[in-house]
C-alpha cells in the first residue's frame, strides 16, 4: 500500500473532519435521543439522509463492503476504474469499527479508520476526493468547494423517490441531486466547466451500508460528453442486510 506523506495525511484528516460537520454531526457520534428530534428538524432532508442515518446498522460484521469506482474524462487516455474497500468489524461502542481502503497504487488516498461508525464513510471519502480534486485542478481551496456543497445540501438539493437495479433486483430508492457551483459567478473565468458539476446520490435501505451509487459529473463544452467520477456498490451476498 502507498502511503501519503505525513504532511498530506494530515491534510486529508481535516478535510475528512470538515466534511463531517456539513451536517453539524460526525459519522461516529450519533446524538443523544433528547436531542435527536431538534437536530432532525434542523436539517434539510438531503442531510438527514446523507449524514444522520445509521447506513451500517443492519451489515453483519464481519463484512467487506466493495464498490467500483469509475473515472472518465474528454481525454480518454485518463479514463481509469479502481476499487474502494470497506473492512467492516464491531466498534468499541454500539457502531462499527470501519477500516477504508481508497483507490490503489499512485491514487491511494489515506483515509484513517473510523470507529465506532453509525453512517457510511464512503459518502465523506467521495466528497473529501471530489473537492481535493477540484482544487487541484482550478487552484482554489478545497474549503471553498466544501462550503459550496454544504450550502447546496442543506438549501437547494433536491430529493426524489424512485426504483433502481441491484444485483439483479429492483430496489426502492431516494435520489439527491444538486449542483452547488451554479451560483459562482465571480469564479466562472477560473472554474470553468466546474460551474456545471452535478452531484447525485442513490440511497436504499434494500442494500448493505445504505449507499448504491454517487457520482459527480461536468458536461463538456461542446455539450458532446461529460467528465465523471462514480462509486457503485458491487453485490455480494455476504454483505445483505440481515432480516428484521
């Protein structure tokens, strides 16, 4: 396993932390119960369902969650598709103990194990990668793009009810979409196509840890195609939900 340098771990660590407070909650605290009807109020329903949801509560443990995570641009020759790896074990607490493995060789990413997890982290792990990303490319702070999409979670996502294929099987699901650069007129000339990223998010409770696909994408200039990032969760029967 590669591993970053220590400096960039730690930069990653934050980013991981602030991504966590979009929500004004962490996925390894859940809140005490008098106070669980305030913060449910609080949030816009594309948060609750994102952040204040216990995704792993009905994986067995020991589970290994895997999810295919496809990457395409204009230029096909930077097209890739890699693995992220959820090692799903009993937390210290009431939640699980979730050891995250994120891409492979020179994209690896160091994420740190969470305990004691109640939501999913591969929902932080895209948004952290998404936004590190983007800064990379327009030279901005990854904060700024943080900022952006906690707006747009908690004002203007929207949330639809629908079926989708898994494993075979048609699931009841509820989508979020948004695009939280729409807005950013002062940084048009320096984000470019950015402006236009989409997100969506396909959650059912009908699959192990709750998330069945995210996926952020920017249609090109010439309307002709679109860069993508997507993470899919891959079926396997060992990872099912077990029965009420």
């Amino acid at each position: 396993m590669i591993k970053a340098p220590a400096h960039f771990r730690q930069t990653l660590r934050c980013a991981c932390m602030a991504l966590l407070w979009l929500a004004g909650t962490t996925v390894s605290a859940a809140p005490q119960a008098e106070r669980d009807a305030t913060e449910q109020h609080d949030f816009s329903q594309a948060n609750r369902l994102l952040f204040m949801t216990d995704h792993l509560q009905g994986v067995e443990t020991p589970a290994v969650l895997e999810y295919a995570f496809a990457h395409r641009e204009k230029d096909n020759d930077r097209d890739y598709d890699d693995r992220v790896t959820l090692n799903i074990t009993d937390g210290a607490q009431a939640g699980k103990h979730v050891a995250i493995d994120f891409l492979s060789g020179e994209r690896h990413r160091y994420m740190p194990d969470v305990d004691n997890a109640r939501g999913n982290p591969v929902i932080m792990m895209f948004l952290q990668n998404d936004v590190s990303t983007l800064a990379q490319q327009t030279g901005g702070s990854w904060r700024y793009f943080q900022r952006r999409v906690k707006f747009a979670l908690q004002d203007s996502a929207s949330v639809t009810e629908s079926t989708a294929d898994y494993g075979g099987s048609e699931v009841a699901v509820q989508r979020i979409e948004l695009e939280p650069y729409a807005e950013a007129q002062g940084h048009r000339e320096k984000m470019a196509e950015a402006v236009k990223r989409h997100y969506s998010f396909v959650l059912s409770d009908a699959v192990p840890g709750g998330i069945l696909e995210m996926r952020a994408s920017t249609p090109t200039a010439d309307g002709r195609g679109e860069t993508l990032d997507r993470i899919t969760l891959l079926p396997a029967e060992r990872n099912a939900p077990k029965t009420p």
